[in-house]
C-alpha cells in the first residue's frame, strides 16, 4: 500500500508566495488588464485539487459520500461459478465494494502530486473565457490537458493496494476473476477512480466560483468580482 502523505504539502510554498505577488496585482484602481487571470486560474485550480484531495484522501473519503462512493468495476459482472457464489449476499457485495473504495484512496494520494505539478506549468489559452465559464471550467481544461495521465500514475498504487488487501472476501473475488490479472483490474477501477476525482476536483472548484470570498485569497476575489 502506497505510504500515506499529505496531499499536496509540497506544494505550500507556491501558495505562500502566490498569496505576496497578489497584493502586487491589485493596485488601487483594479481592472481586469491588472490582474494576471492565468495566476488566477492557476489558483483556482490548486485549491479546488487540495480541498478535493484531502476530501478523497481521508479515511472514507470515497465510500462515505454518494458523489465520490465508486461502485465495483463491471470485471465483476462476469458471472463463473465462484464469483456468482461470492456475489449472492448483499453484506458481502458491500463489503467487496468498501475494500475497493478503500483502495481508491491510495490512487488519490499517488494523483495528488501529479496535479499539483501539472497545475504549476499548465499552459492557458484564452484565460478570460475560462473564468467566465461554467462551475467546473478551469477543471475541465486542466483535465483535457492532462488527459490519462492519472490512470496511468494510479495502476500501480491500486494494484498495490488490492494485492495487500487483508479482506478475505476481496482475495476470494478478485482469484474467481478467471482470466483477468490484478493489472487489468486495477487498470480499470484506475478509470472509475479518474472520473471520481476529477469530478470533486470539479465541485470544489464550483464552490469557490460561488464564494470566492470564503479562500481569502484577494486574487481571487479581484478577479471573480470584477468579471
């Protein structure tokens, strides 16, 4: 299982000194031609990955809410005789879903970096129309540039993580999987994980589009207030 870190906490020292070129941003007499909307965006982008990370990355942070709760990858829904054995209880179908949603938070922590990194050097086209956007627009971007790189970062992480898995249940299901190796398991739950990320990712950025106020970042606030 992948060692657990904070997410992102290398990456406090680009938001210390994001918070003192703000000030030099905002003179005064604020207009939009004053205020560099791509360090907006950038901002933007880096607080809605932090609040989503440590949301995703603590204990249960995918199973106990609805909106980030993943269900089992559809490998299981190759009936063998085993597998349709293991899958008749629902408490065990529960359980079976819980390891893997556990298992996701190690994906998360192995992305987190990643995004991080990418949201340091992303290259932004048309920064104006971005903030103008919809709730999740910069996230959009920012994940169309990025493309599979997640999934390709999490497959070790997840395969890690059921490998070591100490369900018993889980070590039952994945072996009646005939045909199918840990890899091409963890390859695909990695896609479901993907999208389960980069949908919180999406919300918290919705959320600090609604509030800007609520990140003290003045920054923000400027370029959110005067759009």
């Amino acid at each position: 299982m992948v060692a657990q870190v904070s997410p992102l906490t290398t990456r406090r020292a680009l938001l210390a000194g994001s918070a003192a070129t703000a000030v030099l941003l905002l003179p005064g007499c604020q207009t939009l031609e004053r205020i560099n909307l791509v360090e907006a965006i950038r901002r933007l982008l880096l607080l809605s990955a932090t609040r989503a990370f440590a949301m995703l990355t603590a204990p249960g942070g995918f199973w106990d809410r609805s909106v980030t709760r993943l269900a089992l990858p559809d490998l299981f829904d190759r009936r063998g005789a085993v597998l349709e054995r293991i899958l008749t209880s629902a408490l065990v179908k529960e359980r079976l879903q819980r390891e893997f949603n556990h298992v996701a938070e190690d994906g998360a922590r192995r992305a987190a970096p990643v995004v991080a990194d990418a949201v340091q050097i992303i290259g932004v086209q048309n920064a104006l129309a971005i903030l103008r956007g919809g709730p999740s627009a910069a996230t959009e971007m920012l994940r169309g540039q990025m493309g599979q790189r997640l999934v390709d970062v999490m497959v070790p992480a997840l395969g890690d993580g059921l490998r070591v898995a100490r369900d018993p249940v889980v070590a039952q299901a994945l072996g009646a999987l005939t045909g199918v190796d840990l890899a091409g398991v963890a390859s695909r739950f990695a896609v479901d994980v993907d999208n389960a990320i980069w949908g919180e990712i999406g919300r918290q950025e919705g959320a600090i589009r609604a509030d800007p106020a609520s990140t003290n970042d003045p920054l923000l606030i400027a370029a959110f207030k005067l759009l």
